[in-house]
C-alpha cells in the first residue's frame, strides 16, 4: 500500500493564523512594535505572572535570563544531559561552567537528587526543561534554594500540582519554534515577577538608542511573530485537548505493548509535546521499520550533552538515549493517520514478537 508519509512533527496553522500575519503586513509596521507588547501582556497573564520579554527564541530567552541574573565567568549553571544543546550553549554564551547532571527515568527529567549532588557554593542557577511536555519535580527543585531557570519550550500549558508551568522559576522560558507547542516560526519569551529582571532583558534585546554602552543583542521579536503567536495562544487549550485524547489513546492502545508509555501522575499534567517510549532495546531497528511503514519516529534528542562534552557516567541518560523513541503526536493528526501510527506500533511492539 502506498501510504502517505506520516511527518514526526508538523505545525497547526489555520485560517485566522495566516489572516493575523497578513494583517501585519498589510499594516507595514512589521518589526518590534505594538503587537509585541501586546504578546508580551497576554502571554504573562496566561501564565500568572507580572511580565513578559518577548525574544528572538528560545535560545536567545535562556541567555538573556541568564546575564539578567548576572551568571558569568567563574560561576556553575546545572543542566540535564538529556536535552538539545540550546540549553549548554545558553550557558556557554555567558562564560559559566556547565554542571551536567543525570535524569529520572521514564520522565526523563532532571534528577533533582542529582541536581542537590551537584550543588557547590559556586552554583549559580539551574535549568529545569519540563522534557516532552511532563513538569520536572519542582518542589525537590526549589528546596534546594538555588534559582530556577524554568524551560518551557516543550511545556506550554502543563501543569505541577495547581500551578501553571511557567509560573514557578525566578524566570522562566519559552521557544516558539515551528515544531513546538504554539508557533510564531522563530521566537521566545520570558516570563517573570521581577520588574528588574524583565527590565534587563528587555534592555539587552534591542542595541538601539542607548546612552550608556553594555554588550547588547538584537533577539528581538517581530511585530509578524507576535500576531501569528497571540492568535496560536489562543488555540492553546484546543491543542492541547487534542494532544492529551490522542495520548490517551496512544496509552489505551499500546498498554500491552513491549514499549515503556509515558508516565501520568495526578500532580503532573503531562502535555505530551512528545510521545516518548522506551523500547526493548536498541532504537535504530525499530526507527527503520517504521520508517519503512511511512511514519516516522525519532530519537527525542539528537545526542545527548554529555557525549559532546566527553563525560561518562550518566546511566539514565544512556539508557533513554540508546532506546526512547518519540511517536508522532500533535494536533493536527487526521484520524486516519492516528488509525495507521496504532496499527505499526502494535505490530512492531506486539509482545509476541
Ligand atoms: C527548543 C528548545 C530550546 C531552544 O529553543 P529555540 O527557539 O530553538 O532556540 C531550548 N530548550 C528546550 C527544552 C527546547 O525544546
């Protein structure tokens, strides 16, 4: 049968989406403007929090909140292992040492006893991704008194216990890239209560028509960004009712597959950015004969930090590296398509093999 190949992502745009840019361009005020603003407002009140900066992306979100926070040279920032190089290259940016720690297993967070290891009086912060759309433990986290940098940029709209995601570090971000929850293409945000935090990283996005001199970025937003983002913002919920009844599914369909499913718990509200499962083994089999089925699958991360930076230990990490594999999961599934990804799972994963 000549399927029609399944993407591993694909983003949702619709009618009012393409109507809000054209908007914006029609309007010929397309750079930094209103529209940003505006983003910024809505976007913090979502979230519950004082402010917002609206930047050029996620990555650009973690290094600005990181110098806001004055991180440099001679100070440690901790981060997982499992988790794409933005986040080292965050900390890189600003001169800090990066403290790699391990995961827990199968949220593939952050381990906090790891983190608590780790600690040492030259910790400065640490970053706490909510990996695949499933909050990290955050109160083991803010007991350890060190700031919490929160990554949101696959967790938009989770929730710990009664609190948003994005509501709980010292400050926190986001990454509108095109695969992520909502989109504007590119782009970021940080969220926050302090109005000097957001001051500073608001100063350093923008070099223009400064009278003192400091090392300033251009990680602004677009005024074409921030439309197609305050429109996405509000189909949020829509996307994520979607993405949590195709994960019910998903658990429903696969639960006497040799695959380990997701994990759900009452005080963490798993958004399922990603579909993440451990296999019996090896990934690479599994990920071609689904390729082979037209659906494809993919590691959720590339590789993880610590193979780049040549460190060993890290078992939960390997462990999630060598097997996981995402499943694609996202809105804009048609039922067809959900209908075919069940059929290969199960067949590939069938116990009986
Ligand atoms: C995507 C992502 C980032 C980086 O965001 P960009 O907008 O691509 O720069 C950072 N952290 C996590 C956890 C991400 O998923």
């Amino acid at each position: 049968m000549d399927y029609q190949t399944i993407p591993h992502s694909r983003p949702s745009l619709s009618s009012s989406d393409i109507r809000s840019v054209s908007q914006v361009l029609r309007s010929g005020q397309i750079s930094q403007g209103s529209l940003v603003s505006a983003f910024e407002k809505k976007f913090a009140r979502t979230f519950g929090r004082k402010y917002g900066a609206a930047v050029s992306s996620g990555t650009s979100a973690l290094h600005l909140s990181l110098l806001a926070l004055n991180i440099k040279a001679g100070d440690e920032v901790i981060i997982p292992s499992f988790v794409c190089t933005a986040v080292l290259n965050a900390v890189n940016a600003v001169g800090a040492q990066p403290l790699v720690v391990d995961i827990d297993l199968p949220t593939y967070n952050i381990s906090a006893p790891a983190v608590k290891r780790a600690l040492s009086s030259r910790t400065k912060a640490v970053i706490v991704p909510h990996m695949f759309g499933c909050p990290a433990d955050m109160n083991e986290l803010l007991d350890t008194g060190i700031p919490v940098i929160e990554d949101c940029a696959q967790a938009v709209g989770s929730r710990y216990r009664e609190h948003k995601t994005g509501s709980l570090g010292i400050l926190s971000v986001f990454s509108f890239y095109a695969t992520k929850v909502i989109t504007c293409g590119e782009g970021g945000m940080v969220l926050g209560d302090s109005g000097e935090l957001i001051s500073k990283i608001k100063d350093r996005k923008d070099y223009d028509q400064k009278d003192k001199y400091i090392l300033r970025y251009n990680y602004k937003m677009t005024d074409i960004q921030a439309a197609l983002g305050m429109n996405q913002l509000s189909h949020l919920d829509n996307f994520i009712h979607r993405r949590r009844k195709i994960a019910r599914r998903f658990l429903r369909e696969f639960k006497d597959c040799s695959l380990i499913l997701p994990v759900q718990s009452e005080e963490k509200i798993h958004i399922y950015y990603r579909f993440v499962t451990l296999a019996p083994g090896e990934a690479s089999p599994y990920l071609k004969k689904l390729q082979k089925m037209n659906i494809m699958c993919r590691r959720p991360v590339f590789r993880p930090l610590h193979h780049y930076l040549h460190l060993s230990g890290f078992p939960h990490t390997e462990e999630a590296w060598h097997r996981c594999i995402s499943i694609p999961l996202y809105p804009s599934l048609d039922p067809n398509e959900i209908m075919r990804i069940i059929a290969a799972v199960k067949e590939i994963f069938s116990d009986k093999q």
